[in-house]
C-alpha cells in the first residue's frame, strides 16, 4: 500500500533526536537529501487504522519522511498495514499532526530548516524515491517487545550492500 507521509500520523507526542545507532534524524535528512544514502535503505513504515487516520508507531521515521515530502523530495511512500497500536503508544496530543523532537542539539542537519519545496525537480519528478521491485520486499520484522515508548527498533536488518548506504547505517532502526 502507499500513503503521502502527510497522509500518516504520529502516535507520539514526541521522540528523541536520535535513532538507535545514535545517528541523528536531521541527519539523516540530510543524507538522503544529498544522496549519500537510498531512499530504499528505509523499512517501510507501519501504519494501523484509528477511525479515519492512518497512524505510525515509527514516529521518527515519519518525520524523516514527512520533511523528505514537504522538501519535494519523495511522493507516496510503502507502507505495511500491522494489527492496532497499544494505548500506552498513543500520547498524541494534537491528533498526530506534528511531533516535537527532545534531545540535545535537535535534530540535527540543516534540510530540516529549508522551505517547503526547496528540494523539488523543475520537471515534477522526486529525487528520492523507491525503486518498485523493493515494494514487496523492503525485510521482514518483528514486533519489539523493549516497552520503551519511543523505540523505533523493531528488528530490522539490512546490509549496506545491499541498500547502498554507507556504514553509518547499519542497524538505523
């Protein structure tokens, strides 16, 4: 299935600034928006219906991507329907909207900081998009039981060959 980011919601009120290998999401941003790293070294994020909303219990990646979207720099993205979000997750306060980031030093990077669009192609084409073969086959995962409200861990396992990311990638999630 695909959504717009704009499309998914956060769960959360808010996240840290890091993912679990200590990379910062700004950053991040910054690499996929400068080409250092794919677009499809990404693992689909999860998405369960509540009412009318699609919501994510992978609140940093969304704000990954929903910067990557309002930047102009990807469209619809694939995400993996999964079973309902445990109450403990849900400490929206705004309806998911928006998520504030904790952590010294932000969230590091600059795009973050850019206007809406400043990353889009003349032609209307994305910069950073997945190829269709990796639709159905982004990796498996398996649901963490760490009660940590805001793990983003959930198990995924990919090798920078594989996703052509340098080694500041490896085990992101």
């Amino acid at each position: 299935m695909l959504l717009k980011p704009s499309e998914i919601y956060y769960c959360q009120n808010s996240v840290k600034n890091k993912f679990s290998n200590g990379k910062r999401i700004g950053e991040t941003l910054d690499d996929l928006c400068e080409g250092r790293c794919l677009l499809s070294s990404f693992p689909r994020i999860r998405v369960s219906k509540r009412g009318s909303k699609w919501f994510t219990t992978d609140n940093r990646r969304l704000w990954v991507f929903r910067h990557l979207y309002r930047l102009g720099k990807c469209g619809e993205i694939p995400v993996m329907e999964t079973g309902d979000i445990p109450s403990r997750k849900m400490t929206t306060d705004n309806g998911g909207t928006s998520i504030s980031v904790r952590g010294a030093g932000g969230p590091g990077g600059t795009w973050y900081l850019k206007p809406n669009g400043a990353g889009s192609n003349p032609d209307g084409t994305f910069s950073c998009t997945w190829p269709e073969s990796s639709f159905s086959g982004l990796g498996s995962f398996y649901f963490d039981s760490d009660y940590d409200v805001d793990s983003d861990d959930y198990g995924f396992n990919y090798s920078d060959d594989e996703y052509g990311c340098n080694s500041d990638f490896d085990d992101f999630w």
